[in-house]
C-alpha cells in the first residue's frame, strides 16, 4: 500500500511552519487561535500540505459582528497575498512556501445550540476526534480516506457528493477499524442511521431530524445531534460504497485509484471540456451541475443513458452511453372524455389513434441520434456559458 502515515521529519517540518504562522499573531486580543482539521486530528495523509487554522472570536464582543471581515484586517496586517473563499461565510486562503493555510474565522462558542453558522461547530469535531482516536485508529482513518479516494467518492463538495473526512473519522471512532466498517457496510440498507453516541431511541432519528437532510446514510453528528454529519453523500455514492464494502478484502487493489482510460470507451459519447477560469471548488461544481443538466436532457428526450461518467483531473471529459431511437414516437394527447380537446389535437395532428382512452398521433422525433442531439446540446447558452470551450472526440 502507498505510504500515508506521515513521518518523523515530515511532522516537525509541520509543526514548525504552523509555530512560525501562529508567532505572528501574539499581540491578538479577544482572538484565538486554535488549529483544526486533520493535522490536529492526527489522520492527515503523508504529502498533504494544507492545514486548517481557525480564527475564534470572542462570543459576548463579536456575536453581532462580521467576523470574516475582521479577520481578513488581522491577516492584511501581516500578509499582503490573501485569497477569499466565499462560503457560508468567507474564509482565506493564504499559501507559505509549500503550505496551503485555509484560515476560518469562527465564535468561540462554549455549546452547539450558541453558533450562527456551521463552521463555529468545527472546533468542537477536533475535539471530539481527538479524544476518540488513539493512534492505530488515526491510521485506520488514513488508510479509510485513501480508499475513498481510490474509488472516487472521497469529499463533500458538490461535485463529488462523497464521504467528508470527518465522516471517515467518526465511522472509524465508531467501528474501530476499517474491517469492521466494511463488514457492517455490506449490509447497510438505505437510509440506515448509525448514533454513535445514542442521542435518538430507535428510528426516532427519521423523525426528529430536518427532512431536508434525509440521506442514504444518516449519520447522526456525535456533537451535534441536530445534524446529519452525511447529508452531502449520494445514493449514488452510497450505494457504490456498499457493493465496495461487499468485495473487499482488504488487498492493495482497493485503495489504488482506477483511472478511466478515454480511448477504452467503445460506442461512447465522449465531450472534451476546458473549464473557465476560477477557483477550484466553483468551478468543478458548475462543470458537475452542466453534467447533470446535460443527462437530464438525454433522458427527457427519451434517450436512455446506459452508462455515465466524468472525469476532472488533468483533461476533463464528460462521457455518455446511449442508442439510437425510432425515428417516430407516439405523442399523446388529452384523454377522450375531453372532446374539445380532442377535436382541436385531431385537427393539428393526422391520423390520430386511441389507446388507453387517450388520443394520439404517431410524430417524427426532432432527434433520434444520440451524437447529434448531444451536439445540438453543446450550442446552447446554459451550455457555453459554463465552460471555455468544448468538443466531441
């Protein structure tokens, strides 16, 4: 298996850049400064250069306040290239020699029910990962997160609709070891709740939760119980999960990333697409939405999609499986009870029929070839506008 476990010198490297950073920050007042996600968790992968820093401020003096504003003039004071990240609330990124420092500001909140946005509870997941995961499960998370990414199912940005980290950790924290979890995973059914901390009697999760963030799997946040810690997964991405679970034996295949081959797709269409320019995140999200937009499309118009997929690492490609269709359908018109209707599609239509007590007429479809109706597709203007350009190979 590839090297994940981060070295000795590998860590002091870290831990010097992030003292460095953190030095520059003491003279802060009603600011703390408490580094987060998976370098403090102790579950990031070797080579990961990014590292989440959160800003807390002061609950009483700041509550009322826009805090992402108050941090980007404490980081102005001392760096001059920042970049904004827009979100539910705008965080900063800030690149040091090879290290990426995503800077959040958050309320330094003492109780879940006190934040205002999501993020403030972020702090609150480090802690609680930190007191569940000794070292042999933090390299169970390593070893869970490697194989998600193999298999393509790994982050919760809309793109991807997969398994966050922090879902990883607390399944770790909750099933020890990534056999376990695979041995429980293959026999998840939709819309199973797993409680790690037992804050619902049974089912009453289903319930009690936001139905909004209802999804295949429910996986109640131990330190915020209101919350669906895997609201952002996929049936797709769950389902694809199960049946991984299902095959695995723990070999080294599992976690080795399988990468579409392009000149391996037989009677594909293929789309060729180079992004806009943009930051990552946004733009990988609307490629995605122009995804769906553009099988959605296929299947109004009747087409059946066989098969699917998208590809975004260094060439981007769309790809789709389909056949042609009669060049006529049946068009259905109002049922026969409906006698001025019927009349009025009688007279615009030829040689109507009846079926099912319905009127219809036998209409030449304006697309029958796949190729063509996918070409026809790449003209439009909610297609154009998403990308910088694209064509069919």
């Amino acid at each position: 298996m590839l090297d994940i476990i981060p070295g000795k010198e590998e860590r002091q490297y870290l831990e010097e850049k992030i003292k460095e950073f953190i030095s520059n920050f003491k003279d802060l007042k009603d600011v703390k400064i408490f580094i987060g996600g998976s370098y403090a968790k102790n579950t990031w992968l070797s080579k990961n250069r990014d590292v989440d820093v959160f800003f807390k401020f002061d609950y009483k003096k700041f509550v009322s306040q826009d805090i992402s504003v108050a941090l980007k003039e404490i980081l102005l004071n001392k760096y001059n290239k920042i970049e904004t990240v827009h979100g539910s609330r705008d965080y900063y990124h800030l690149v040091i020699g090879d290290i990426l420092f995503e800077i959040v500001p958050v309320l330094d909140i003492k109780k879940t029910s006190e934040a205002k946005n999501v993020m403030d509870v972020s702090p609150k997941h480090v802690e609680y990962i930190r007191k569940k995961l000794n070292s042999k499960m933090c390299d169970e998370v390593r070893k869970l997160k490697l194989f998600c990414k193999a298999n393509n199912i790994y982050g919760a940005e809309s793109y991807v609709r997969g398994f966050s980290g922090y879902v990883l950790e607390v399944l770790i924290s909750h099933y020890k070891n990534i056999n376990n979890l695979m041995k429980e995973a293959s026999k998840w059914e939709d819309k199973i709740v797993i409680d790690p901390v037992k804050a619902y009697k049974k089912n009453q999760a289903l319930i009690l939760l936001n139905q909004s963030k209802i999804s295949s799997l429910i996986l109640i946040d131990p330190v915020q119980k209101d919350r669906n810690a895997a609201a952002a997964l996929s049936h797709e991405n769950f389902l694809k999960f199960v049946s991984l679970a299902k095959e695995y034996d723990g070999s080294e295949r599992f976690f080795i990333k399988k990468e579409v081959d392009i000149t391996t797709l037989k009677d594909y269409i293929i789309v060729k697409v180079e992004a806009l320019k943009g930051k990552q995140d946004i733009v990988y999200s609307k490629l995605f939405s122009l995804f769906e937009r553009v099988r959605n499309e296929m299947i109004f118009n009747d087409f059946t999609v066989l098969d699917f997929g998208w590809k975004y690492s260094d060439e981007i490609y769309f790809w789709f499986k389909s056949s042609n269709l009669e060049k006529t359908k049946k068009h259905y018109g109002p049922s026969l009870d409906m006698v001025d209707y019927v009349k009025d599609f009688k007279k615009k239509h030829k040689n109507t029929k009846t079926e099912n007590g319905r009127v219809y007429a036998i209409v030449r479809r304006e697309f029958s070839d796949p190729t063509l109706f996918m070409k026809y597709l790449m003209k439009q203007k909610w297609f154009k506008e998403k990308v910088k350009s694209a064509k069919l190979v």
